[in-house]
C-alpha cells in the first residue's frame, strides 16, 4: 500500500555514512532511464537569453539542472551536515581568521570531453561569474572573495576580503561551478540550453518554442568525485501542470515526482489511493514572502508595510491553502536554523486591523492603500493563485487597503521585478546552503538578488561580516537577532510560510529519501531501480 514517510535530512544521515572516493564504479541500475517529473518551466527569453549559465542563474530549479553535469569544489552530503570535497581532494581554512581557504584537486580530473582540468581552470570559472555580474545577483555568493591563486596544476588559494565561515558552502553552489573555457567565454554569458561540465552526467536538452520540454542526463565516464551514482541515465521531463504531472505517475509514465506537487494531490497520495506510488515528506527551508520596492509610492511609508504585516493572518493562509503542508513564519530565517527568532511575531503579535489603522493614522495614510500583488502563475506551484486571492480578501476585508492581483509566467515575471517592475511582488526562496546567513544577505546584501532599492549600511557592513567571522554558528547569534529585529521593523521583505518538502515515485524507485535534501537540491545521481511492492 502507498506509505508516507516523514524523512528528517539529519536523522537519515546518520543512518547511512556518506560515501566518498571515485564515482566512476558501474554500480547504475539496469532497468533503463529513470524518469523524473517537474512543472518547472525553463525559458530562453530576449530578457533573459542564458538561463542555464552558472554565471547568470540564480533560481533553485535551473541550479538543479546543472548540479548533475557543472562539478563544484565541495558539495553538500547525503544526509546534510557541512560540505565535503567532490571535485576538489581536500579543502581547508589555513588561518585561524578563516581569511584564507585552499583547495587541492582530485586527480585525473577531466571535463565530459576529455578536457584535463587544472587548478588555473576553477580560478578562470569562478573568476568569470565574479567579472560577468549577471543582474540576477548570483556572484553576490562570492563577494568576499579578493584574489583567487593557483600553485601549480591542482592547488588553488582563495584569499577572501573578510571573514567567512560560510564560504565552504558557497563552493557548492553552480555560480562556483567548474567550467571549460572552450565552451563558456570569460567575459560574457553562455546563451540557450547548451551545458558542459566534470560532473556525473553529460547533459542534452530537447527545446520547443525556446522552452524545454526534457533533459537526459547520461552517466559521464570521465567523472571523478564523491559521489556514487546509482543510474546510467535519468530523463527530466516538464509538465505544464502539476494535474498532468500526476497523471503521467499514475500511468506509469514517470517514475519520479518533484516539484511542484499540489496540496490537493499531497492529501490524496497521503490517503493511499495509489498503491504503486509512494509520497515521501521531508523536512525543508522553503520560505515565501512578499517584497517591497522600497522606492515605490504606494508601499514607500514603511507604515504601510508595517499595516500589511500588521493584518495578515499567516495561520488563517497557510490553513486555507496549505493545510499541514506549511506553517507560520515570523523572520526570513526558518524556525529550523540555528539564529532563527520569532522578530515579526515579537512585533506585531497577532493580527489586529486596529493596530494596523494606527500606523496609518499615525503615519498621515488615508486609507485604503490601492496596492497591486503580483504573483508568477508557473514557478511555486499551482496554489500560488489561491495563496494570493486569500492575501487580497485579508487585507481588503480590513477596510484599510484596496488590492488586486496579477498572475505573470516565470519568464516575464522574474526579469520585470528585477527591473523594479512591480511595488509588491511574492517569491520564494530555497536556500544555496542551510545557514542563516543565506536567509538575510542575499536579500540585505549590496546588489541583493532581488534588486530591491533598500539598503541598510549597519547591516552591510558591521552584521553580517560579524555573523560571518563565527565558525560556530551559534555565537552569530548576537547580529543574526539585530539583522532580524530589523527587518521586522523596516520591512524589506514580509515573510509568510515555511514549507515542507514532498516528493512522490513508483515503489520500484529506490534512494528516493536522499533525491531532495533540506536546501530543495534535487540528487538524481541517488535513484535507483529495484523491486516493486507488487
């Protein structure tokens, strides 16, 4: 019978050790490709022409994309828990002020074509994401490098500007992914679908209508690295919505359910009503939020901002649309990470539409405030709509403001709030790494990702270096509570929920509890094929 499984990350990690050494053993399943489904749509617009450098992107679904094919310095583990090595044979701090990191190369390391790969390629790689720039903020993740210095062909020195505990991590991500000059330009972006890298697979897209409509990922028997891969060949295929999505797993068609699975569809697999598919549940750090354009007229009083966290009513939103899929957030932190406080709860309490008509009172408002929600229609799933009806009645049944909604694809909807396009917008955030530190400087940062005109000098510059200099995570807890103390006050952002993560397969699928972990990074090189339930 269908089960659903509640895998905590951290608890499954210690059930089974991370295995190291070269992934190059045949251990792949012989059952042919494995087929894994998501609504995810990848788009080449005029807007945006490279969705799929490493250098550009900075949206988890594209970065799952190339994690199987772009290798990276470290990696997350099965499991969780701190990076360790997958390209790279060791890499340490050398100073006790984690100031300088070096890193050593496997050897025999070669790109998919042969290529060797040499120290001086991971320095011209990640060099080339810092000189691009791209307008999605990705090489913000790299900002406290200074100079990068190879010595020799395999050793590679990075000398950061400040203290950062947290750089490890950021070597996992694709912006730092190793690249083949010959393929990626140094000084401007890779267009289209193409992708080429070290990694466990090669890559090849089928594209219409300058979308894609599958990738195969075909094992690369040039890799060297950490991990073991368990297929020969995994096929991504992109359904236009989450109800053809399950239908395809029903019949058998797909092997693999990812993102994004409907709540409707997490209750009826909860319920058992398909004995061949299984639902697994799994703890996650997805966030949603609202975002401000601080600049704009309609939402530049944070007094209005303040009346919008003041009347919205997370518990009532997230029951209505998420059920138990979700829970309230009160801070751009989730509640699981270390340095997470309750900041908008300690402010603003419950929802009150006479406090809120205070703040606006007080701030010279007349009520109600007209305000536009924009939404994407494509990217978080198909509740997202509903999400936004029931912010919109919350916050006009409170008589102090006059909302409407709009729904935008992906493709548009991302360039035109980079662009300051839209004065509130929703998005979601799945982390580059499971620290606290990547909830606030990719939205406080200098050039944040969201391009949003709020800036905040104690923030950039005394907490979040202060947060960083902490190895133990714990002692950042000091400027991580100012950092969210004061997003509740300004209101930057207004976080709303925190959710789950779900994923669904055929009970012939296994490695399935390690095929997502807790930063929403999908593993495919962990499924396999065995046995039917029957």
């Amino acid at each position: 019978m269908n089960r659903k499984t509640l895998a905590l990350s951290a608890v499954a990690g210690l059930l089974t050790p991370a295995l190291a050494g070269c992934g190059g053993a045949d251990t792949g399943s012989k059952g042919g490709a494995i087929v894994v489904a998501t609504t995810d749509q990848f788009t080449a617009t005029k807007d945006a022409p490279a969705p799929l450098d490493p250098a550009y992107t900075y949206d988890t679904s594209a970065w799952n994309l190339l994690r199987p094919t772009v290798q990276t310095l470290m990696i997350q583990p099965k499991g969780d828990g701190d990076p360790v090595p997958e390209a790279a044979q060791s890499c340490s701090f050398t100073d006790k002020g984690s100031e300088r990191y070096v890193c050593k190369l496997r050897e025999g390391l070669r790109f998919a074509d042969g290529d060797a790969i040499t120290a001086a390629d991971v320095k011209s790689s990640i060099e080339r994401s810092l000189r691009i720039n791209a307008d999605t903020g990705v090489s913000a993740l790299l900002n406290t490098i200074d100079t990068i210095e190879t010595q020799g062909d395999r050793e590679i020195v990075f000398h950061l500007k400040s203290a950062d505990a947290t750089f490890p991590y950021k070597l996992t991500t694709p912006v730092a992914g190793i690249v083949n000059p010959k393929n990626y330009a140094g000084d401007k972006l890779r267009d289209g679908f193409d992708v080429d890298g070290s990694g466990p697979y090669t890559f090849k897209a089928v594209v219409r209508d300058n979308t894609i409509a599958s990738v195969t990922y075909t094992r690369n028997p040039q890799y060297r690295g950490s991990l073991d891969v368990n297929n020969d060949k995994v096929v991504i295929r992109v359904f236009a919505d989450a109800d053809s999505m399950a239908a395809a797993i029903e019949k058998g068609d797909v092997d693999v359910m990812a993102r994004t699975i409907s709540p409707d569809q997490i209750a009826k697999l909860d319920a058992g009503t398909d004995k061949h598919v299984d639902l697994l549940e799994l703890s996650g750090l997805e966030i949603r939020y609202l975002a401000f354009n601080t600049k704009a007229a309609t939402v530049e009083s944070k007094a209005v901002r303040q009346a919008m966290a003041q009347v919205i009513d997370r518990a009532a939103l997230v029951a209505k649309v998420y059920n138990t899929q979700a829970k309230p957030l009160y801070s751009l932190v989730p509640a699981s990470l270390t340095g997470h406080i309750n900041s908008f709860f300690n402010k603003y309490g419950d929802p009150s539409t006479a406090k809120a008509k205070a703040l606006l009172t007080q701030a010279g408002i007349t009520a109600p405030v007209k305000l536009t929600l924009h939404y994407t229609t494509d990217h978080y799933g198909s509740a997202t709509k509903q999400e936004f009806e029931t912010l919109r009645k919350q916050l006009n049944d409170s008589g102090l403001f006059d909302v409407t909604i709009q729904g935008h694809p992906w493709a548009t909807f991302r360039p035109a709030e980079q662009k300051g396009a839209y004065d509130v917008w929703g998005m979601g955030w799945f982390p580059d790494f499971p620290d606290a530190d990547n909830f606030v400087a990719p939205f406080l940062d200098k050039h944040n990702f969201l391009g949003s005109p709020y800036s905040n000098t104690r923030i950039q510059n005394k907490l979040i270096p202060e947060s960083r200099r902490e190895a133990d995570r714990l002692n950042a807890s000091k400027p991580l509570d100012e950092i969210q103390d004061t997003v509740a006050e300004d209101i930057p952002v207004l976080p709303l929920w925190q959710g789950k993560e779900y994923i669904a397969a055929r009970d012939d699928i296994t490695g399935v509890a390690y095929a997502i972990n807790s930063s929403s990074v999908l593993q495919v090189w962990e499924l396999g094929r065995g046995v039917s339930d029957g």
